[in-house]
C-alpha cells in the first residue's frame, strides 16, 4: 500500500486538481479487495460435511473432509501469490521501460542507484480548490508564495507528521474494531442472528465503499481540510449513536445500524484525506507515507488485542472504545491544525 501511495503522489503531485482523487481512487481499491476479498475465498476455505449425532438435541458435528494434494486454502494462497509475483514483473518492466524512454537512465546501474533528487520532491500545491490554479492543474505564483513548504526532517514538521501519524494510528484501530470485531459484537454480545450480523457487517463495506467513490469527484472542488472535519464529525455522531444503542435499549437495532453507516461514510475517505491535506505544507515522499502505513500495522497489535480484550469483559467496551477513539482524533486534529497555522504564520513572516 505504501509502494502504491507514494508512485501515484510521485507521479500526479505537480496536479493540484487530479492528486486528491488519484489518492482516495487508490484507497477506494483497497477497500473493494477488503470488501469482495471474503466472497472470492469463500470456495477455497474447504468441504463440510455436518454428522448428525443426537437426533433429539439435534446437534451437529462438523467433519472436515480430507483433501488429496494441496488443501484448498493452499491453493488460494499458491493463487494470490502468483498474482502478486505478476504483479512485480509488470511493474519493474513498466518502471524499466519508462526510465529508458525518458532518458533518466542509461545503464544498470543508474537504474538500480540512481541518485535520488530532493528538489523533485518540493512542488507545491495548493490549499483550497482548484480555482486558485491554472486550467492544467498547475499552482500559480501567488499560490507559491502564499504556500510555505515546511521539510520533514525539520522541526515544525516533525511535530505535525506526528500528529497526523496518532490520527491514523487511531483511525486505524477504529477500522480494527470494525472489520475484525463487529460479526463478533453483534452475534456474541448483542444476539443477533447470523443472517443479521452478516448482512450488517457486509452493509459496513458496501457503504463505505460506495462513500468513497461518491466523495471522488469532491475532491476538486472541497479542500481536504473541509473533508476531515466533515469525516471526523460523523464517525464521532456514529461513536454516540452506537452508545446510545446500549442505554436505550429498544432502539438498539435502530441505534445499531445507523451508527454503522456513519461510521462507514466518515471512514470511506479519511487516510487519502489526511495524506492530501499534509501533502499540502509537508512533502509526502516515500519515507512519510511508510511512516503513515506503518500507522495501521501499530494500531493492529495494540488496539487490536486491547479491543478484544474489553469485549470480552464487558459489551459497553465496544462503543466506549470506538468513542474515545474519536474524542481523540478530534482533538489531535484540531491541534495539528492550530501547530499548522502557526507554521505557517512562521514561515511567511521570516
């Protein structure tokens, strides 16, 4: 995912009009593989065959069938691996050819050890919609002197990567809770049926994927500033509302539901909002988009175990976490966004 963030920002990060939607796209394609992934290995999980054992309790035993050669799973896995070996053939020979016909290159070894220019890496981009630059999506002058870039490394942009860094660390134990624990929250501990649980857990996926491709054209025109707090609010009234569903018990399903989509529409854009708005003061170059994915590999094993666990102890855990979650979000988003105009304030004056 880093790989494929960091290419597309390379290769649109001079188009102040296309680089917000080229981003949320790539997202938009990692929530649809999340979404159909289940159902396309579903076939490949095995064979059941259900012994009945007592006829009057009438319960059932389930009986794996043995396989000869490689289990079907083996089989998904070998599949998915030589997807992914394809893929890194077609990329390295897309990304030879294009450095040979380009003229960056012209031997081995300056394709394997060219020399990385920092100064590409400066463009600007500018804040607010794409009025303010030219009809090829390139910023105007008076948007380079309006736009202080502050380098990654430094000082002032450490501190901002770090909040941005706690935003997707959070937003990514909510996406934890949401697509490893919900089936579990709704069968085990507000007893739903299957059908129920399933059908919810699918809608989760369904909407925010449908969220998202919605808020693509957005893009264009709102700023990604705009669309954070726009997220960051729903995904707060949906933490409420799952809240409520447990207070207020005969609106539980209602409460339920409604909590769910929102968290759905907010969480459909989020990570290619935040990457967009500090792409905007902060050059986000391989190394920062690393640290923003590495983010989600964090919250896995923290919030991820940490989650189960509360569950276990009490079903409440589950809305209060995803509450605190967004109390925190919110409030480290606010003070990104103080540090950064402060930053910026800074930067014109000297």
């Amino acid at each position: 995912m880093s790989g494929c963030l960091s290419i597309n920002r390379n290769l649109w990060k001079t188009s102040a009009v296309w680089l917000r939607p080229i981003i949320l796209i790539t997202h938009v394609m990692n929530m649809l593989g999340v979404a159909i992934g289940p159902q396309i290995a579903g076939p490949f999980v095995g064979h059941y065959d259900g012994v009945p054992t007592d006829d009057a309790a009438n319960v059932t035993v389930i009986v794996t069938v043995a396989n000869e050669g490689f289990q079907q799973v083996q089989i998904a896995y070998l599949i998915l691996a030589g997807l992914d070996i394809g893929m890194v053939i077609v990329c390295m020979m897309t990304f030879v050819w294009s450095s040979i016909s380009n003229g960056h290159c012209n031997k081995v070894q300056d394709l394997l050890f060219k020399e990385h220019d920092d100064r590409d890496d400066f463009k600007v981009i500018p804040d607010g919609t794409d009025a303010s630059s030219h009809g090829d999506g390139q910023p105007s002058q008076a948007d380079m002197r309006l736009q202080p870039r502050l380098e990654p490394c430094s000082r002032r942009g450490c501190i901002l990567l770090t909040f941005i860094f706690l935003i997707f660390f959070l937003n990514a134990g909510r996406e934890v809770l949401l697509t490893g624990l919900l089936f579990t929250y709704l069968f085990e501990y507000l007893k739903w049926s299957v059908n129920a649980s399933t059908l919810l857990s699918t809608a989760f996926h369904l909407v925010r994927f449908i969220a998202a491709i919605t808020v693509v054209p957005m893009t264009r025109c709102v700023s990604p500033t705009v669309l954070a707090i726009f997220d960051l609010a729903f995904m707060f009234l949906a933490s409420v509302l799952m809240l409520l569903a447990l207070v207020v018990e005969e609106y539980v399903t209602m409460f339920t539901i409604l909590g769910i989509i929102f968290t759905a529409v907010g969480d459909s854009n989020i990570h290619a909002t935040l990457i967009t708005l500090v792409e905007e003061t902060i050059p986000v170059i391989a190394p920062v988009m690393a640290l923003f994915v590495s983010a989600f590999g964090f919250s896995i094993v923290t919030i991820g175990p940490l989650a189960g666990i509360s569950l276990h102890i009490s079903v409440w855990s589950f809305p209060l976490i995803l509450l605190a979650l967004s109390i925190a979000g919110v409030v480290f988003f606010v003070v990104y966004l103080i540090i950064l105009r402060w930053a910026k304030s800074s930067e014109r004056d000297k």
